[in-house]
C-alpha cells in the first residue's frame, strides 16, 4: 500500500479510563473481527488480562477503513464513508482504501515500558481522558513520552454517555494541558460507538503518514518492538518497518546480536497473526524467525539485510528493575523447569530480568527485577498458571548500597542477605519524585499520610475542576510499604500518582526476620525502617498467623530486630481425639487408661515439635507478597 494510505498510531491513557473499549468498537466499526467473534477487550488475549480488566502486554492489531471521495474531489476529503469492506458499491468518485496500525498500551505505571516502546512504532497517538474523571498523573506521564518521541496527539475525552460526565470541564483540563483549541478535541463513547467513527476519520486526518529514509531498492531496515516465543515456530519478532520490504525466505540478520536467520513467515495482526506475502515500508507485522535460542532476539534491535546491511536505529533504552523477589522452585528437582520456563517468559516481557542464585535454606533459584509489585504479582500469577509450578518467592526488596566496617561497598537485592547492624557503616537507598492529582478538599488527609511515609513536600498548585496536584520525594520502600493501597483510600479512589527514580539517599533501616518454629525462613525476610520495626514485626507476624495452616505440633511464629525477638505468636496444634481408640470410644473403666492415651499422645506431640518441619504451602508465600489478602 502506498505510504501515503497507512497512519500507525497508540491509544495511551490512565488505567480504566477505556482504552480496550474503545478498541474494540474501532475493530466493529472497520470489520476487522466478525460480529459473531466479538468480545469484550478483544485485544487482551491473556487470561489474567481478563480477569483483573486490565491491559498486561500492548497488543497490535490491523484495520482497513475504506473511505469514499466525491467526484474530481482528491484524497483529502474525508466528508463521506462507507463501512462495508466486502462488496462494495462502485461510486463515483472511487474509493479511498486506509491501512490504520493501531498498538493498544497498557496504562498502569507498572508498564510503562510496553507503552515507552510502542510509542516508538507509531507516528501519532490518541491522548484518551475519561470525562467523569479527567487527567491523572498517569496521563501525565504517558504524554511526556509520547512528546519526547515526536508523535502527533489527539485529544479524546471518553465515556461521554455516562451520566457522571463532566464534559466542559474536562475539556478546559485538556486545553490547559495541551494548549490546544477546543475544537480539536473529540467526543466519544466506548460503550456506544458515538464518535468513534469520526475519530477514525481524524487520524487519517491529523496523523502523518509514514516516511522512508532509505529509498532504494534491496534495503531494509525494521524495528523490533516486542517478540514472543512458540514452541513450533521458534521466536516471533513484532516489527514495524522503517525501510525497504520484507518477504518470505530473505536472508536477514539482527543487528546488535549479529545473528543470521532466514524469515520463515511474515505477517499482520488481524489481530490474530495472519501471513502475507511481504511487509513493506510503513507496515507492522511480524517475522517468523525460527530461532529457538534464548538471548538472540531483544527489543530495539534493528532487522536488516544481511548481504546489504542499513545502520541500526537508535532503539530502546534498557528497563532497570525497582524491585526485586527471590524465586526458587518448591521441589529443587523442578529448578530446571523454572530456569526454562523463566527464559520463556522473558521472551513476552523484555522488562522483566533474572539471575542465578543458591541460598543455604532455599537452594538453587532466581534473583528476578520488576518494575513494580503488579509486576511482581502478574509475573509469579503467569508461572504457576502458565507453567503449572510450585514456587517459594521472597519478600519483594529495593536495592541498597551498604558500606560494611571494613569499608567494602556492596549491592543488597535480597534482604536475606542485608547485614546485621553491627556490621554497617551507613547504607543508601534510592529515593523518588513524584506527582499526585487529587480533589483539592483530600489535600489535608495527604499531608498526613505523606508524613507518615518520610515524604519530602513540594509544590502544590490547581489544576482545574477544584482538583489540585501535589509534588513529592521519598524513599521508594515507603512508596511500596501500603502507600498506594493508603493513598487509593484516603482520596476515596479519586487520587492519582506517578513517579520516577531520582537517586539514592542515606537509610536507616535494619532486617526484619521471621522465624518459624524456632527456624529463620529467608523468604519473609524484609528490610524495615529501624523507627517502625515493631509495627512492621507485628502486622507481619500476625498476618503469616491468620495464613499459615495449623501443623501437628504447636508452632511459634517470631519477628526478630534489631537483634531481639519483638514480636510472636502461636499457631495450635491439631488435637487428635485420642479417646477413639480405633473404632471404640474409650469410656468406662479405670481413668489410668484416658491418661495413658493422653500421656502417650504427648510424648508423640513433644517428638514431633523437635523433629518436625513446617509444611509451608506456595499459597501462603504468594498471600503474603500481595497488600490487604488476609
């Protein structure tokens, strides 16, 4: 298709503000899915996706959008369409065929890499606000990226048809952010379709078409977006092409890795992947590269001819991990199991990182980096399900930089291994900049919260709608100890935040550890403000007391800091009825018999406890990393 007919563009947005809904129509509106196919969220195609209602991976997907010119009238005029892509009636002034590459992102923070590297592939992007709730922080963020990366943005205030809609002064918002015209800013409904028709007809309008650097033939140069592995086919590489045309059967080559391959099939997103005979300039589709090794395909990498090689493209900057969790498998005969099935793994999120480690108690497992505790969760939730694996995954972690008595600097990802306090010199933490956007009448309730968490306060300033939004600096292990969780309550559900790293600062914190039945388990380790350890070493111990499942010998749960139990309690034991004497109740007679049972049954308890190991189950390792599941 001539470059002039494709528009590639993303809808970006806050989490829940309809990004997946509006897809959906757009996919009804083009035909792009039959009617008797259609879903909701069709384009999130994982079932974890489903269940939370939220967008995990970016998803492309290929529409046509056929639109029809009046006679002697050129491509540009957008006045009349025709939604019918089969059949369609010859008229007058012919028809205008449009290739519309849309990338939908997800818009939690957690992923804001997926989104980062789809802004990428595109040249415009659909700025989408709910009109009940207006611009969040989140929004904020998205847009930042999406102007650092020269796309044209097209204001969309969603949700228009709830009654809770606030259109005008959701639009003023827009204005204020974009310093655009009101005019510019469309009106739509995912849940009706109102407008979505006349969107399409705007990002024909408003978004530029492609444009090739390299305009000779037998060149080539496509930008790796996202890949994904399959059993039969090997690694399949998402791509949009930038230069040149691809087919069947070429002879390419990545150019940072400098591996050779042959392209085995091509094809488009429809938006289930469907071969074509060839991708070309303009295009997003993919490559079977049937590769079957690990660490040869990565993101940012550049595709290109391997007799004619083009210079690589810039690519993608490398996500480094906020946090961190030890993984190790239940049964260390599956850790080989769980080393593949991670390798898998990262070949459908790019973000995510692991390493090899061993510890005493566990043995052999992983050191796995997130970019946040959703992360975390829709990564150990994807190996169980996925991968049908038993695991024991650690207290989540920050990284700290410790300087030890003997003046050794060191990299702490894991609190099993902090130090005790009388080995330390100092220790740093990283800190972060943040942005909340809440009603202004929360503002007093967010001082205070903000003070309970070390937060540093900044300015704080209106932005429209009696809403006002408030900078901040704190450390990153207050912003994961419940703040999000605390902050989502105090403003009723209206707040929103954004943050990024700024740098690393003086902590002073300890470890926290728990021990069970007299035995420190690493995987509920935790380093802990050295101010709230008591607090923590409660909340905690009382938790792993509500979970734990009752053994049959009575077990102590302990919290132990700053070198002194500081906090326990006890789970009973099952009590077998030892009156049953097989199948005889032991009643009459002489009471040395019940005392004998009795006595015989204590001994056996006493043994046991000295013995015995607690049968911890992976349910209660994955309880314990997620806020508020008791």
């Amino acid at each position: 298709m001539d470059l002039k007919h494709i528009r590639n563009f993303s809808i970006i947005a806050h989490i829940d503000h309809g990004k997946s809904t509006l897809a959906d129509r757009m996919l009804e509106i083009t035909h792009t899915i039959e009617a008797r196919k259609m879903r909701n969220q069709v384009l999130d195609s994982m079932e974890l996706e489903r269940e939370r209602g939220i967008t995990i991976k970016m998803q492309p997907v290929r529409m046509e959008y056929p639109l029809l010119v009046e006679e002697g009238v050129g491509g540009g005029d957008l006045r009349k369409n025709h939604l019918t892509l089969k059949g369609t009636p010859p008229q007058k002034g012919g028809e205008e065929r449009y290739e519309l590459n849309l990338i939908d992102t997800p818009g939690h923070i957690d992923f804001s890499y997926e989104v980062s590297r789809a802004l990428k592939a595109v040249e415009g992007s659909i700025l989408l606000v709910d009109s009940t709730q207006g611009v969040q922080a989140q929004t904020l963020t998205t847009l930042h990226m999406a102007r650092d990366s020269g796309l044209k943005i097209i204001p969309v205030l969603s949700k228009i048809d709830s009654p809770l809609a606030r259109v005008e002064e959701i639009k003023e918002e827009v204005i204020k952010l974009l310093n655009c015209d009101r005019d510019e800013i469309l009106l739509v409904s995912g849940r009706t379709g109102e407008g979505v028709d006349n969107l399409l007809k705007e990002v024909i309008k408003r978004v530029p078409s492609p444009r090739e650097t390299f305009h000779e033939e037998n060149n080539l140069r496509a930008l790796v977006f996202d890949f994904k592995y399959s059993n039969h086919k090997g690694v399949i590489v998402f791509v949009r092409i930038l230069d040149g045309k691809i087919s069947k059967n070429q002879s390419l080559i990545f150019s940072l890795s400098n591996e050779k391959f042959n392209s085995i099939e091509v094809g488009t997103f429809f938006p289930e992947e469907k071969s074509c005979e060839f991708l070309s300039s303009g295009d997003i589709g993919y490559i079977v590269t049937g590769i079957k090794r690990p660490g040869i395909a990565s993101v940012g990498d550049t595709i290109t001819m391997e007799k004619n090689p083009l210079p690589a493209l810039e690519g993608y900057m490398k996500p480094l991990p906020v946090v961190w969790a030890s993984i190790f498998p239940e049964d260390a005969d599956d850790f080989s199991e769980l080393k593949l099935s991670l390798g898998k793994l990262k070949l459908s999120d790019s973000s995510f990182s692991y390493e090899e480690e061993s510890s005493g108690s566990l043995g052999r497992g992983f050191r796995c980096g997130f970019l946040g505790m959703l992360h975390l969760e829709i990564i150990t939730e994807r190996l169980k399900r996925e991968f049908n694996l038993n695991l024991v995954i650690t207290t989540p972690s920050i990284t700290y930089e410790v300087t030890r008595k003997n003046n050794k600097k060191e990299k702490i990802y894991s609190p099993y291994f902090f130090p005790d306090d009388g080995e330390i010199i100092n220790v740093s933490e990283p800190w972060v900049v943040a942005k909340l956007i809440l009603p202004a009448k929360y503002l007093g309730s967010i001082m205070q919260l903000l003070f309970e968490h070390e937060a540093e306060i900044g300015e704080t300033e209106n932005f429209g709608d009696n809403r006002s939004s408030l900078s901040f600096k704190m450390p990153l292990r207050e912003l994961y100890r419940d703040f999000f969780d605390e902050f989502k309550s105090v403003t009723s559900g209206y707040g929103s935040i954004s943050y990024e790293i700024e740098g690393m600062r003086d902590a002073d914190v300890t470890r926290l550890d728990i021990l069970i039945a007299d035995e420190v388990v690493p995987a509920f380790s935790k380093v802990i403000s050295k101010k709230r350890a008591t607090e923590e070493a409660e909340k905690t111990v009382e938790k792993l007391h509500d979970i734990l499942p009752r053994q049959m010998f009575v077990t102590k749960i302990q919290g132990k800091a700053l070198g002194r139990i500081i906090s326990s309690r006890t789970v009973q034991a099952f009590r077998k009825d030892v009156m049953m004497h097989g199948s005889k109740v032991v009643g009459g007679g002489d009471v040395s018999r019940k005392k004998k049972l009795l006595e015989k049954q204590k001994r056996g308890k006493k043994k046991m406890k000295e013995s015995g190991r607690v049968n911890i189950p992976q349910d209660v390792f994955l309880r314990m990393i997620r806020r508020g599941d008791n």
